[in-house]
C-alpha cells in the first residue's frame, strides 16, 4: 500500500488551495510576513497569522504585497515589467467592470483596483485622470484604508495640473478626515509636509527650518514622510549651492530602509547632481580624477533609470544628466553613450524642458 500512498500524494498536494502569504509593509521600515489580510478599512487592517486575528491600525501601514492576486489584477500587474501602464489600467478597469462587490476569496482587491488605477494615472502624469479615479475611490470605497492614501494623490495631481489652490482645499479636507475618524498623527503630518512643498514662496533657510519640522514630527514612526520631507531638504540646499549638506542628506534617505520609491528616486538624482557638479569643476581644472567621478554621476542618473522606472518624474533628467555625465569624460565611447541617451530623452520625452536641453548636445548622424 506504501506505494499508492506516495503516487497519491502528489495530486492531493496539487489539489490544496493556494498558500496566502501576504506581506504588510510598516510604516517605520518593518514587516509582518506570511499573512492573510482579512479586512481593510480607515481605521486599521485585520490580518490572520495561523488561527488568531491582529488588527494593525492603518497608519502604521505603508503598502501590503498580496500573494496570490485575482486572475485579472495579476496579469494588469504584469504588464507593468514592460512599462505597460494603460495596459494595466484597462487590466485593473476590467477587473473593477466584473466584481460590483469585493469578491469573498479577495476581500481586498476591489479597493486596491480602484487605487493601483489611481497610482497607474499618477505614474503616466495624467493629473485630470487621477483626479476622477481619486474621486470614485472615495465614492465606492471611501471606508477603506486607501482613502487618505487617494486623498494625498488627488491634492498632487491638482498642483501638477497647476491648480495649487484646489490642491490646498483636498489637504484641509484630508485633515478633517484625519480628526473625525481619529485616524492618528500620519495623515497631519503628510498633509502639512504638502502644504509645504506646494507654497512657492517659502525659500531659503526658512524653507529648509520648516521641512526639518516636519521630518521631525515623522520621525523613526513615519518614514516615507520623512524621506520625502528629507529630500526636499537636501534640494533646498542644493538650489542654495550648499552641495557638501545636500548630498549628506540625500545619501542618508537612499540608506534609510523605510524610505519610499518616489524619495529614493529623488535622492539618486539629487545625488547625481551634486556629483556632476563636482565632476565639472573638476574636468575644467584638469584634475586626474574627474573622469571618475562623471562616471560616478553617470551611475547614479542610471540607478534612477533602472531601478525607478515608475517614478516617471525623474527619468527625463536622469537621461539627460548621466548623458552629460558621460560627454564630460571625453572619449568616444562615452560620447557615444551619451549621444544614445541624448536621442533617447528627445524621443521619449518630448515637451520636457530636458528634452529641449538634451536638442543643444544632440549631434545628428
């Protein structure tokens, strides 16, 4: 009988339902692993670890990886290893068009379709489309955690679009969200440090005293704020040419676990800048070492174009600057180099301001 009980024994395991094994990113770097979500909403997250139910309060929460995912949501998802990012809208749009109601093997994947929409807009800079998918997150799943979340990106995408007063009313309405539900100290914070990156007339010292308090508030506790708060710091600095202060700051947000994409991909090219300025000096005096550091400039524009490609904000520069970088070493396998990614941000970034910088350097053959 042993025989026929290890033949079996195989179709028996084929035939369990899929493992869960969701993975709750914390807002101060840490994570609880190995998990299935249960429940979401504004106040917090129910997850089941064995046969006991833990609620984590939504605040606390960064970003949940969910394993496995819907049919439909997997393969909008991906789309997303080729850029494919309306395909993955109308991926995550037809899952939305089939399921009216969150479905009971994936409690979750109705609220997070309609906020992966919402963070797919974003990522395509189409500020008019986030809006309307902001507004039909809180329509249809203003209860869940991804309201606040949604609310932050809506007052983003209307300062984008240029309308910095609107953007403004969205942060005050996300703060009386905050205080009605008690929804905890993380929203405050993340609105005030909008309210500050939005008001243009803030500059200098006072700029940099101001998003210290903030990163302050956010603290060990919140540590995408404090990223993003960190990086607008190193930039303030960096426009007031104090490099040495802006390439510290940024170096410790690209070392900081809990920082989020968006502030590592600003930290790289912060980086980058202050190398390139470097690296410029240092060709124009004839030092011997100036090669090496544009390479050094160059890697660090790339590690933006590798490893972010999502953050579409930065890839125009990051293009422009490492094919600055690579011209300035001076020898023609880097002029070469260079001269791809010149073609590259003309062609693929069209309108920009570093497409038109990249037309000065661009020798047509």
């Amino acid at each position: 009988m042993r025989p026929v009980q290890v033949l079996f024994l195989p179709l028996a395991l084929v035939l369990l339902p899929s493992l869960q094994a969701d993975t709750i990113h914390l807002t101060d770097g840490t994570s609880i692993e190995e998990v299935k979500v249960k429940e979401e909403t504004l106040q917090g997250v129910t997850y089941k670890e064995g046969r006991e139910e833990t609620l984590v309060q939504s605040n606390r929460i960064r970003s949940i990886t969910f394993s496995p995912l819907p049919a439909l949501i997997d393969r909008a998802e991906a789309g997303l290893d080729e850029d494919q990012y309306m395909g993955a809208v109308m991926g995550y749009e037809e899952y939305i068009a089939q399921n009216s109601e969150p479905e009971r093997k994936y409690p979750w994947a109705l609220p997070y379709a309609y906020y992966r929409v919402v963070e797919l807009q974003q990522t395509m800079r189409e500020w008019d489309a986030v809006v309307v998918a902001v507004d039909r997150l809180l329509l249809k799943a203003g209860t869940s955690r991804y309201a606040p979340l949604a609310m932050i990106k809506k007052a983003e995408a209307l300062y984008d679009g240029g309308k910095p007063k609107q953007a403004i009313a969205v942060l005050d309405e996300l703060t009386q969200l905050s205080k009605s539900a008690q929804l905890g100290g993380r929203w405050d914070i993340e609105a005030d440090l909008r309210r500050l990156l939005f008001d243009t007339r803030l500059k200098g010292q006072e700029r940099v005293r101001k998003l210290e308090a903030v990163s302050s508030r956010a603290g060990g506790l919140y540590r995408s704020a404090w990223g993003r708060a960190e990086v607008a710091i190193g930039e303030s600095l960096l426009k007031d040419n104090d490099q040495a202060g802006a390439e510290k700051v940024f170096r410790a947000v690209i070392k900081e676990d809990g920082s989020d994409r968006y502030s590592r991909a600003a930290a790289w090219s912060g980086v980058g800048a202050c190398l390139f300025n470097r690296a410029a000096a240092a060709t124009e005096a004839g030092e011997d070492g100036a090669a090496a550091i544009c390479r050094e400039s160059a890697l660090a524009h790339m590690r933006v174009l590798v490893l972010y490609r999502d953050q579409t904000r930065f890839l125009s520069g990051a293009l422009y600057w490492a094919g600055r970088s690579f011209d300035l070493i001076g020898d023609e396998e880097s002029a070469d180099r260079a001269q791809r990614l010149y073609r590259k941000v003309i062609r693929n970034h069209k309108g920009t301001r570093w497409a038109e910088e990249a037309r000065a350097f661009y020798k047509k053959r």
